[in-house]
C-alpha cells in the first residue's frame, strides 16, 4: 500500500538540503575551516569548563547568555556593550533569527550576486521574497547600482557578506554607509563570518555601528577561532535589535555546554587567532602562484581563493577530488574556490591542479 503523500509545503517539493560534499580524502579544503585545531591546553581548558557546566546539566541555561555576551562584547572592542550582542547556534541561526524578526510575508530581502548561497534560503524558510542585484566583473558593488536598487525596491533586509562569500571581496565603509542611510525603515546586515583574515587597512563594519542604529554586523567563531565544530555564530547591532531577536528564538536556544565552550574559547583569542597571520599570507601566496598559471583570481580578504575559468569545473572538480584534494566547485559559472590549509595542504592541491591542467583532454585549463 502507497503511503499518502505528506503535506510538505510545495515549495520545498524536491529541494535537495543544503550541504557542500563530505569526502573522505586526504586534503580537505572545501568548507573555509581553519586547518589548525586549538592547542591542547586550549582543549584541556575548555574540557574544564564542559565538565563545570555539566554540573548543572538538569537545569536550563542561561537563557540571556550574560557572561557569553559580555566576553563577546569585550572582545569585539569598538565600544560594543553586551546589550549590543546576540549569538546563537553558528551564524547561520543568527541570520535565520534576522529573517524571522525582520523578514516574513510581504517583506522583501536583498542582496547582490555572487553571493553566499544560503541568503535565499534564510529568506525561503521565513517566507520572505528574495532579490538579488550584481555585481562588477571584479566582483566589487557597484554603489551606485545598489543605491538605486534599494532605493526603488525598498527592502526590508539587506545581506552584505564582508569579505564575500564566495569572492573574498570586501566592502568600503563608503558603501555601508550609503546603504544605510538609503535603508531608512530597513536594515543592512554585513556578514563578517571572515573579517579577521582580511588584509592590513580593510576596516570592520564595526566601527559604524555608533552612527547607525540600523546596521548589523554578523561574526562567527567557526573561521578564525577554529571553533567550527562547536556552531557559536553572534552579531552587534543596537539593544532595540537585538531585543527583537529575542521575541524570535526558541526558549534556551545556546546550550549550557555551548556556553562554556565559547567562553573557554575568547579566554584563549590570542592563541586561537595565532593562525590567522599564517593563513593570510599562505593566502596570498596561494593568490600569487594561481595567477603565475593563468587564472583568473579574485582579489580575497578572506580565508579562501576564487579561481577559474574553467570551460568544465566539474570535471576539474573530479579531477581534483580523485587526486585525494577536495575544493568547492561553487561561485560564479567557471570558477571553484580553494580553502586555504597548511602548506604541505596547499602543496598538495598546487601539484594537483598542475598535474589536471596538463591533462592531454585540457578539461583542467583554464579558458
């Protein structure tokens, strides 16, 4: 007997999941992780502050997360109050809690392609409307686009990755701004989910946020802090926002173990961050020596690389993963970016990539 069908909501009929492809090969540089893992006195402190929290493990946890916020805060800088923080399952949950307080039916969001390709999902879930405007060849905003698209659009929320995803392209505070100011009954949302990997005189939205009471500034501890396997994302923004955050999230939302592990992790920020000078100048050098092959490369602030073109990415995607080194194939038609590991990592994936593009069939070269 055929079962009746489920009353799944039609537009969700036969979307597969979100997810980049989980491999077993040896290099892994596919999801923007930070290949060192924290030092064992990292581990040992916070297996300290798990076994403290597991004490009171029969008890719900803070459900305001004071201390959590007031570590983040002191961290931030710029002046960031705690009242000015909000965190919550990986920045991912953040920005579904922006959508369902700010978003909704009749309500419109807004961003600008290539972008990160979980924005239009955000806004599908809280039944929002989703536009995208475009960006230049480079990949940088157009201001004066963006200005007139939100001007005539209106929308409710607009999501600005800083350095972008998947671009590694970073805003100019001009163009926050600008946004904001066009945004006079929305907000602007600048996803930093990699601003501590940027280069030397790239400014944080950060230090907008006392001049405007409407921009959000999104951050997560899974990049720069090496803490991806623990999903602590937050944001800074003003009290009256982050008040409205809180008539959305779901009771106890940040587990008493989650706390702690987080708050183990900003004792340790100095160390943590320890790897970031490393990856930005394997950056770098990762940038340098794909341009000496002939690709296109965008110019990256983040903790990863776009590259291309290719006439055939999947098939130097396969290449590639059958060479045992595992990147993205996402982006723009033709490019596949590159997360950048160690060095013998990213020397595995150079000899990788070189070996593909000198394959006879030419699959692997660059168009």
């Amino acid at each position: 007997m055929t079962p009746p069908p489920l009353p799944l909501r039609e537009e969700l009929r036969g979307i597969e999941p979100y997810g980049a492809p989980q491999l077993d090969v040896p290099v892994l540089l596919n999801v923007n992780e930070n290949p060192y893992p924290p030092s064992a006195g990292v581990v040992a402190d916070i297996e300290r502050a798990v076994a403290e929290a597991a004490r009171d493990l029969n008890r719900y946890p803070d459900r305001e997360f004071v201390a959590l916020r007031s570590d983040l805060a002191a961290y931030l800088g710029h002046g960031v109050r705690p009242e000015q923080v909000w965190a919550a399952n990986g920045s991912n949950e953040v920005m579904l809690h922006l959508l369902q307080a700010f978003g909704g039916p009749g309500r419109l969001a807004l961003s600008f392609a290539p972008t990160y390709s979980m924005y239009p999902e955000y806004a599908r879930d809280t039944h929002t409307a989703w536009e995208v405007g475009h960006r230049e060849q480079d990949f940088t905003l157009d201001l004066e686009h963006a200005v007139a698209l939100v001007r005539s659009r209106r929308p409710h929320v607009v999501l600005l990755p800083s350095p972008n995803n998947p671009t590694g392209t970073a805003l100019p505070p001009e163009a926050i701004v600008a946004l904001c100011r066009e945004l006079d009954e929305g907000v602007l949302v600048v996803d930093e989910a990699y601003a501590e990997f940027r280069r030397a005189g790239t400014p944080s939205a950060l230090e907008l946020l006392p001049t405007h009471p409407n921009l959000v500034v999104t951050r997560t501890m899974s990049k720069a802090f090496a803490l991806a396997g623990a999903r602590v994302g937050y944001l800074a923004a003003s009290p009256e926002i982050c008040d409205a955050l809180r008539v959305v999230r779901l009771p106890y939302h940040l587990s008493a173990v989650t706390q702690a592990v987080a708050r183990a992790a900003l004792r340790h920020a100095d160390e943590l961050l320890g790897a970031v000078d490393r990856l930005r100048d394997e950056r770098d050098e990762t940038v340098t020596w794909l341009r000496a092959q002939g690709f296109e490369v965008a110019d990256s602030d983040a903790n990863f690389v776009l590259f291309g073109t290719f006439a055939d990415r999947h098939a130097t995607w396969q290449a590639l993963v059958d060479r045992g080194v595992l990147i993205r194939e996402t982006g723009p038609d033709g490019w596949l970016r590159v997360s950048i590991g160690t060095p013998a990592e990213m020397a595995a994936f150079r000899e990788a990539l070189t070996t593909v593009t000198t394959l006879p069939d030419t699959e692997g070269i660059p168009s």
